[in-house]
C-alpha cells in the first residue's frame, strides 16, 4: 500500500496536491474530493447506489485534520466533513480519477436530461 507523505492545499485553484511515497503525485480538485467522498452519505448507505453529489464546483476545503497515521478528515465549506480519505482511498483516487469524472459528469448530464424532460400525457 502506498502511503501519504505530504499534501499541499492550493486555496485560489482550490485543488490539494496529495505525493505519495513512491514519488508520484496526485492534484484533486475540491469537487471531485466532495462529490467522491468516502462517507456514507455520498457512498450510500449498505446496499444503496452512491449518490448524486451535485453544484459542489465551487467548495472549498476549510481544514484538513490528520486521523491517525492512515488519513485525513477534509472539512469542506459546504458543512461536509464526514469522511475518511485513507492512503489506500487516496491511491484508489489517484488510479481511477479519469474513470470516475467522466462517470459523474455523464451522471450529471443524465440528471439534468431527467429535470429538463417534461412527461407528456395524451388524453383521447
């Protein structure tokens, strides 16, 4: 497992640098970290599907308190502060960044579809 050796918060950009022990680095955005949190509440709940996290394009993180020797706990100014980004959630992240943007921007597109659709009803 790859460990966390140091991040960097950039509060204009708001995007955090996390740099592993490997030497590789990784640049997150604050939406991407909010709207992929590991809580339960954007995760769901047991079986339940992860939710639709939307408008978060401008959050920022207001803290970031180590937990322990394994994770962060990220308090974004939305009121948000839930979830644990373990190194291992971190690395999972770095690997799946891409995947998981188009994913929920292609969500975000569906979502928006569904509002935007009016049901039509025929009446003879």
């Amino acid at each position: 497992m790859k460990l966390v050796t140091k991040v960097h918060y950039h509060s204009v950009s708001k995007t955090l640098d996390v740099y592993f022990d490997d030497d590789t680095k990784a640049i997150f955005s604050c939406e991407f970290l909010r709207v992929h949190s590991p809580s339960a509440e954007v995760q769901g709940h047991g079986a339940e599907p992860m939710k639709l996290v939307l408008n978060k394009s401008n959050v920022a993180i207001k803290n970031i308190v180590p937990v322990g020797h394994y994770a962060l706990r990220l308090d974004f100014d939305d009121g948000h502060n839930s979830g644990l980004f373990s190194w291992a959630y971190f690395t999972y992240l770095q690997g799946s960044q891409d995947t998981l943007w188009q994913t929920y921007q292609q969500r975000c597109t569906e979502q928006q579809a569904q509002q935007d659709s009016v049901p039509i009803k025929f009446i003879p």
